[in-house]
C-alpha cells in the first residue's frame, strides 16, 4: 500500500506545479509587479474585453511610474476620460505578437491606429521614446513587454 502512494507521488507533485488556467495578455499585465495601474486602466476603459480575445497582441505596458511621470493634469483627465484612456492604451498594443529578438525597427501601426516607432539596438528595444524594462511575458494571446513611459499618439 505504502509502495503505491509513494509511486503516486510523482504524478501528484507533477500536477500540482502545472498552471492551472491559461492567461491571456490582460492577466499577464496584471501579475506584473509595476504595471498595476496600465492593467487597471485597460479594465476602467473597457479594452480588457477585446483583449481576451484571440489576437495575437503585443503590449506595451507602461510601468506604474511611467503614469507617475505624467503631468497630474494629463494623468487625471485621462482616467476621467474613458474614450481618450482607451485610445492612449491601444496606442500601446499593436497586432501580431513580437519578441524582443523578432523585433524589426521601423514603423508598427498600432490597434488605436496610428503609428509606434520601434528601434533596437544590441537587445535595447524602445518604443518611441519609451525604453522596454521587462520583455517576452508571453500569453496564451500574445507577449507584454513592459516601457518606462507611457507613449502618446500625436492628436
């Protein structure tokens, strides 16, 4: 009997380190340390709906700080603006999904319509004028990759 529960036990302790469920890019945002406010605000605005849809996506997700860099004013009529906080965020998610080593500089057309300017150089990946901190936390529906500064799309 005692053989048969010790033979057990791999299977159990491998169960027991699997994910229990998948996350799509909105979740992945949202485990992240510094990127509570970006996952909050994609809730407040409603994107959080489309983003759990297939994709793929890539996001990039300011850091909490980077929305503390932001002048109080802008900061605050952003998240009294539902309309405009959803067209700053999907300013910061493009189609498709890229890791840091597929990324191709140039101009990417975001979900929000306009244009981001990506560069690397030697692994240092920036998104106008933003710099990547953290990269490649894929998803079930695409990869975040965490920036240093909330981009705005030019009006």
């Amino acid at each position: 009997m005692l053989q048969r529960i010790l033979h057990g036990l791999p299977a159990l302790f491998f169960l027991c380190v699997l994910p229990v469920s998948a996350s799509d890019v909105v979740e992945t945002a949202a485990t992240l340390g510094g990127a509570k406010t970006f996952a909050g605000a994609i809730k407040s605005s409603g994107l959080d709906e489309s983003l759990k849809q297939d994709g793929p996506y890539t996001v990039f997700a300011p850091d909490d700080a980077a929305f503390a860099k932001l002048p109080p004013s802008t900061r605050d009529a952003l998240m009294k603006d539902k309309t405009k906080l959803a067209q700053v965020l999907a300013y910061h998610i493009i189609p498709g999904k890229i890791m840091v080593a597929d990324v191709k500089p140039g101009q990417v057309k975001t979900i929000q319509g306009n244009t981001l300017k990506i560069t690397s150089d030697n692994g240092k990946v920036t998104v106008n004028e933003a710099n990547v901190t953290q990269s490649d936390m894929a998803a079930d529906n695409g990869v975040v990759h965490v920036i240093d500064t909330v981009v705005l799309p030019k009006d």
